[in-house]
C-alpha cells in the first residue's frame, strides 16, 4: 500500500471496529428486550451471544484472501535462508534491548494506557451513568432501551472520530492530533458523567464522548506501526496494546473505589460515580505529558 495511503487506511479499519459496535448495539436494542423465542422461554441477553457468534463466519472467509506484506514475506525468507545470521522476527529481546526500540515501546505504552484506561475504565460506563443518575426514576425497560441507544450513538460518534484523527493526521502531524483527541477526551468526559441529566442530552451527548474517546485509538493504529521495524512491528503494536489493556483492569476498579470513597461523604451522596469518573479522567493527562517526548512520524518512511 503507498504510503500517503497508509493512514487514511489504518484510520477506517479502525473505525469499522467501530461500525461493528454500533451493529452489536442495535442487536442488543431490539434482542435483549425479548422474553422467547418460538414459544420457548429465552433471555435476550442470551440471544444476543448467539448472533455474536455469526461474525466468526466471515473471519473464515477473510483469512482465505489474506496476504502477508511482501516486505514482511522477504523478511521471513531471509530469515530462513540465513538461520542465526539473519534479521530475528518479532524478538522481544531486540524490541526492549534496542535504545531506539525501547523508548519507542515505553511512549507507546504510554499512550495506550491512556486512551485505554479513559474509555474502559470511564468511557464506556455510561449505561452505568443513565441508569444510576440520569434515569434513575425510569422504568427497568426504558433504562434498558436508552443505555443501548446512548451507547450506539457513542460508537456512531466514533465513527467520525476516528476518522477526523486520520485527516488531522495526514495534515498536521501526529503529535498534534494526538494532543486535540487527549484534550477533547478529557473535556467530554467531565462534561458528560459531570453535567449529564436529562434524557435529552443523551442524543447529542453520548456521540461527541465517543468522537473524542475513540478517536484516540484511531491514532493508535497509524502512530504504532511507524514507530517499529517491519521484523518489529506487529510485536510492537500488540505489546502496546496489551500492556495496556492489562493496566487498565485497574481503571474500573479505581472508578469504583473512588465512588465508594466519594459516596461517604455526605455533601456528594449518589453523586461520588461522577465524581470518581471525573477524577479518573484525569489519565489523560498522562497522554498529553507523553506527547512532549513521543517522536513526530508525519512524513517520515517506516523505520527498517
């Protein structure tokens, strides 16, 4: 693929990631209100992991016209051909031994946690949100329906996000866009589990949270890749992503604790879950600090 290509590319895998969200989220709005299913008694939510499991169909026909990058295939020959003297594929010891390869695993690291934390650890618990505070007087059932509404228009919102990351990009650099997505995604969410009340605010809400919070993950998967090698770079890209994810099972449990924390104090009450989301917020600080020192890609080729 051309490299001016690259980006826009990367940018709309991500955001069908997105698509396929919002796909789940309208199964889930008219499945798990049903009670059977031909005349046999059957929870929604049950049916909803039985559609999931159709998308597995199409992953088997993807993986039959998948192609392995030709530079990627040279590598693997190479390798091969030249045993222990040829360049080591996916070698962790090279990754987190290698100065330039390390610090560019450690800004990685970084910004996933970041974005990782903000949207499992806050982001995605505005169900929780509608139905503790914003509609806590509401029937189970309509709760139900607008927590499944409010989180398709977040993954709607995403979509575009995503999407806005890749232009800003291409056009003003990385580091930048970066900075605007961690700066809006931690406006958004203060605005939203801080000040959101009423069921009207949901509509328009819920999709600029998803704009802002998903965003960011749209420039993982541009930013990533050209911070390794060709022999590196899946490794790179996973190990960013899944050091993140690890640390962000710490994410939820901080929300929680601090609501917990927040609640004892009389003043606050069935406040203390906005107020624990609003101080866990604060994580994206934490991207912003690291752009300082992460290195600008923007019309840089890959490294070999």
């Amino acid at each position: 693929m051309p490299s001016r290509a690259r980006p826009h590319a990367l940018g709309l895998l991500q955001a069908m990631a997105s698509v396929g969200n919002i796909i789940g989220s309208v199964i889930s709005f008219f499945i798990i209100p049903m009670k059977s299913v031909f005349g046999h008694s059957v929870p929604g939510w049950r049916l909803v992991f039985v559609v999931g499991v159709l998308p597995a169909l199409i992953v088997v026909f993807a993986m039959r016209k998948l192609k392995e990058p030709e530079g990627w295939r040279k590598l693997k020959e190479a390798s091969k051909e030249q045993g222990a003297a040829g360049p080591k594929l996916g070698s962790y010891r090279e990754m987190l031994g290698d100065k330039r390869w390390r610090y560019n695993t450690i800004i990685g690291v970084l910004l996933a946690v970041s974005g990782v934390i903000g949207l499992w650890g806050i982001g995605f618990f505005t169900p929780e949100l509608i139905r503790g505070n914003v509609l806590a007087g509401a029937t189970p059932e309509h709760q139900d329906r607008m927590s499944s509404l409010a989180t398709g228009l977040q993954d709607a919102g995403a979509v575009f996000g995503i999407l806005a990351f890749s232009w800003l990009a291409v056009r003003m650099g990385r580091r930048l866009a970066f900075a605007l997505a961690f700066a809006m995604a931690l406006i958004m969410t203060v605005t939203v589990f801080g000040f959101m009340t009423k069921e009207s605010q949901i509509y328009w809400m819920t999709p600029l949270l998803g704009f802002a919070n998903l965003a960011i993950f749209g420039g993982y998967s541009i930013y990533f890749p050209e911070l390794y090698p060709t022999r590196l770079r899946s490794t790179g890209v996973g190990f960013c992503y899944n050091v993140a994810r690890y640390v962000s099972a710490f994410g939820p449990l901080a929300l929680g604790s601090l609501a917990h924390l927040y609640s004892q104090n009389a003043s606050i009450g069935t406040k203390g879950f906005r107020y624990a989301a609003c101080t866990v917020a604060s994580v994206y600080l934490v991207g912003l600090i690291t752009l300082l020192f992460a290195p600008e890609t923007k019309g840089k080729p890959l490294p070999e």
